[in-house]
C-alpha cells in the first residue's frame, strides 16, 4: 500500500497530538493507512478510561477537602487563642506570574539567538555579589517553600496522569474527544477548594466513561456530578415552594438550568426562552451534593433532595412533566438531548473543533443527522468525521491551542512528564489554565484566539526555552522526519537548515506550521 505522508500529517495533526519522537514510527504507520490509523482508539472504549495509583473519588475528595478545611479553621482558633497570627496558606504551586507578554513576533530567528546569548555566562563574569546594587547587603534568603496542601497534590496528581496519558498515547484521538468534551461541559477549578480538587475526578467520572458512549448518559452524569452543581451554583437553588425553600426564604438559582440549555445542549437560539430556563430551574431544584455532616448521604456524593425541590408538575418546551421527583428532571434532560437543536448545536461545535473555523456546511448536517439517527452516539458521529472527506481535504490552518501545542512539543521530544509543574505553569502563561476557564463557555476554539502576536511571542519564549535546554542532544532534523517527513514544507525544512545552532534549530521547528496548525 503506497504511503501518504501529507494525509499522516492529517491524521496525527488534526485528530490527535502529533506524532511521537523516538522509535514509535507514527508517521510511518498512520501513511499506510490514515484513516484506520485514526479510528483504531475509537475500537478500544476502554482506553478512554483513566485509572492510574492515588487517584481518587469524587466524595473521597470532598471528605478529605472537608477534613482538611476542618484542620484549617482549627488551626486559626488554636492561633487566635494564643494571640499569633496563622500563617496563610501557600499559594497553588502551578500558579505562578508570567513572563513579559509584549514583544512581537518579527525575525522569530534572531529573537531565539538573542535569548540563546542572554543565557549563556559570559568569558568574564562577574562574581555575584558584583551584580548586586551594593555587595554590602545580599539578598534576603527566600523561605522555605510551604508544603502543598491535599487540595494542590490531588489537582497536580490530577494533571499529571492526563499529560502523561496524552503523551503516550499512539494517535491521541481519543485524549483530543476527552479535552473537547471537557471543554464543552467545562467547571473552573478557580471556583473554589472542592472545584479545585473535584476537577480531575470530574473528567475521569463524568467525561471519560462517556466520551464513546451517548451524549444522554455524558450530560445526565455531567449535570449530576458534584464539581458542576458547585460550579454553577445548583445547591444553593431552593424551589420556593419547597419546604426548605419556604423555612429559609430563598429562591431559584438559574446558573445551572441557563448553561444547560444554552451551552450544554440546544445552544442560543435554540428554541427555547427564559420561561423555558425557570421551568428547567424549578426541575432541577434538590440536585445537590451531600455535604460535611453526610445528612443526605455520604459526603460530596450526589443526592437528591426531595425537601429542597419545587413540588408540582412544569412545563418544558411545550411538554410537561409529571412530579416524579429525580426522576423529573432526568426525563427533562433526556428529551433536551434529543432535541433537534442539540444535535445541530453539537456538531458543528464539533465540526468547529476539528476541522476548521468556519465549519462546512454538507459536514455539519452529515455528522448532525448521525446524532440524531443515533440517538447521540458520539462514537458514531467521531467515526462519521474521520470517514467524511472533508476532514481530509481541509488544509491545516487551525491553530493548535496552548494545551495542544505543549503537548505535541512533549510527544515530539520523546519527554514523559514526570512533574506537571512545567505544564501547568505555561498553560497558565499561554492563557489556558487547566480545568480552569474564565467562564462557563469553556476555552475559545477558533484560530483567532490563540494566534494573536502575544501569544505567538510567549510560545516563542517556551520553545527557545526547550531548545537551550535540549538541543545539544537532539538533531532537529531527524525529528522534522518524525513529525512531517516529506510533507514538512520547503521553507521549514530550508529554516531548520540555516539555523545558527542546534537549539535554534530546534526553537525553530517547534515554532513551524507543522508544529503549530493542525
């Protein structure tokens, strides 16, 4: 069977991460048959599944966040008897300040020689203390850094089993389905202490056994799960006739059934109007999670609670739903999932995702009559999109997200994490901090937003980064032939070429469109 080179690209760039460096051969391997290359993952439902020692459940981790906040407040009343002042607790290890974000992207060339030159020491340095404003006051010793708390080791724990696993795996299409349906069903890990520590386990329970599956079962787990009614709010969410709602004078609180209806499912301009987001509201109201004291059921567990929703039968785009209680609002959901404008809304959100901004019209109505003939079988639709045409022929002009890019840069070098630490700090340089968007419309996805010359620059700054500190050891050359081989542009293959240096050549590569677009 002949190989193609061009169509290898495709595969490993468009669907998955990028080939691997080293001996994985990838590129070789999705030639001979790129198609099957890439739909191989979708054959093996069980790899989406992410298990790995120390990882733990939702309500284990809202029990440790509960022991641990009981710890802290006991910790500050023990200090405020004693009339000392508690230390406040570290900061987030994988947060830390940025660099300087403002300089362009003009002679990429010349700008990664300059910053090779910066780093190294000079013929005659000075000793240190010479570089000091006055050798006569060092600076202060830095304090010994505070250890991380559970909440921290759990999230980096966390991020370090999914970059691990994106990194590995062979094609990587099924790791690109999990970070999009994340996003799309996304929390904010900023949102507080259980967000922060719920958000790993809330891919793992909610995203990953579903990502094959039908997109019902991913949104009832989804909207069920713990770390996204904290997010948007639904414990606090009282029917006002409902007898907590009538002891504690509260009310509604739309959060929840909005981004349901508006990014989950039917999308805006849906069908649906703001009496349709108080009556899924109203439905909705008792999905909560059992808290520290576990009255309602084991602590940071799902529960419905009968006391805190609105009695009665409503009314949901032209249908009503008899007061079954839980059961209620599951039909609701079900039927939301089946709705046309879910499925038009879904997949060209989908279409949008993998193969181009503007996505085309003949591919979106394909994979959107999939998902409805289907009854939302995403591996239905997945397949639909590697067998269409148009995902082939498309040409790779999609900016590859920070995420993605950090990640093919990672596969390409042959470089297994084994801190997150380098990871997350960038991400958060690059403006896309794990699990955590600014808000609840996730990470953009359009070319747009990642490609402005700021952000260029900082990735320019990451890669001349990786290429001071790897690129003795590596011949930039040989990994062109790993991630593009013949179908690696003229002018790239000519810049790798010229470079003044290995870590030039280097920087260079992974700032190329073979490295970038997707």
């Amino acid at each position: 069977m002949a190989r193609d080179s061009q169509a290898a690209l495709v595969a490993l760039n468009r669907f998955g991460f990028g080939a691997r460096g080293g001996a994985s051969g990838d590129l070789i391997n999705a030639a001979s048959d790129p198609r099957g290359f890439v739909k191989a993952e979708l054959a093996r439902p069980n790899g989406v599944l992410l298990e790995a020692p120390g990882l733990q459940s939702t309500p284990q981790l809202g029990q440790a966040v509960f022991a641990y906040q009981d710890q802290v407040k006991q910790a500050r009343e023990a200090a405020a008897k004693a009339g000392a002042t508690p230390e406040a607790p570290p900061a987030p290890a994988d947060q830390k300040p940025g660099l300087r974000r403002n300089l362009s992207l003009n002679a990429a060339a010349s700008e990664i020689a300059g910053q090779m030159a910066d780093s190294k020491p000079a013929d005659n340095a000075a000793k240190p203390d010479a570089m000091q404003p006055s050798a006569a006051a060092p600076p202060a010793a830095k304090p010994a850094p505070q250890p991380l708390n559970v909440i921290q080791k759990t999230f980096r724990a966390e991020a370090l089993a999914r970059l691990q696993r994106a990194t590995l795996v062979e094609c990587g299409f099924t790791e690109r389905l999990v970070a999009f349906w994340s996003n799309h069903f996304c929390i904010a890990a900023t949102k507080g202490e259980l967000a922060r520590i719920w958000a790993g386990a809330f891919e793992r329970e909610a995203i990953r056994p579903h990502v094959l599956g039908r997109f019902a079962d991913m949104l009832k787990a989804v909207e069920q799960h713990p770390a996204m009614l904290f997010f948007l709010d639904n414990q606090q969410s009282l029917g006002p006739d409902s007898r907590a709602g009538q002891n504690r004078k509260r009310g509604l609180n739309e959060n929840l059934a909005r981004e349901i209806m508006e990014l989950h499912t039917l999308g805006v301009g849906g069908g649906y109007t703001q009496e349709d987001v108080t009556s899924l509201a109203r439905i909705i109201t008792g999905w909560t999670f059992a808290g520290r004291q576990g009255q309602l059921g084991t602590p940071g567990s799902f529960v419905f609670n009968v006391n805190a929703h609105q009695p009665g039968p409503h009314t949901l785009l032209g249908k009503t739903y008899e007061p079954t209680g839980l059961a209620q609002g599951e039909a609701a959901l079900a039927d939301i999932a089946r709705h046309p404008s879910t499925a038009n809304f879904i997949a060209t959100k989908f279409v949008r995702h993998f193969v181009a901004d503007d996505p085309p019209p003949a591919l979106v109505a394909r994979l959107r009559d999939v998902f409805a003939r289907t009854d939302g079988d995403l591996k239905a639709m997945a397949t639909a999109l590697v067998d269409s045409d148009e995902a082939w022929r498309a040409p790779l002009t999609k900016m590859r997200s920070p995420y993605d890019f950090l990640i093919a840069s990672g596969r390409l070098l042959a470089r297994v994490p084994e801190d997150p630490g380098f990871y997350l700090n960038n991400l958060n340089l690059l403006g896309q901090p794990l699990w955590s968007p600014a808000g609840p419309n996730g990470f953009p996805d359009t070319s747009a937003a990642w490609a402005a010359p700021e952000g260029m620059k900082l990735r320019l700054d990451i890669a001349a980064q990786m290429g001071a500190r790897l690129g003795n050891n590596i011949d930039p050359l040989d990994l062109l032939e790993f991630a593009a081989a013949d179908a690696a542009s003229i002018e790239t293959r000519r810049t790798i070429e010229r470079a003044e240096s290995r870590q030039q050549a280097l920087a260079l590569l992974l700032m190329s469109p073979e490295m970038q677009r997707r």
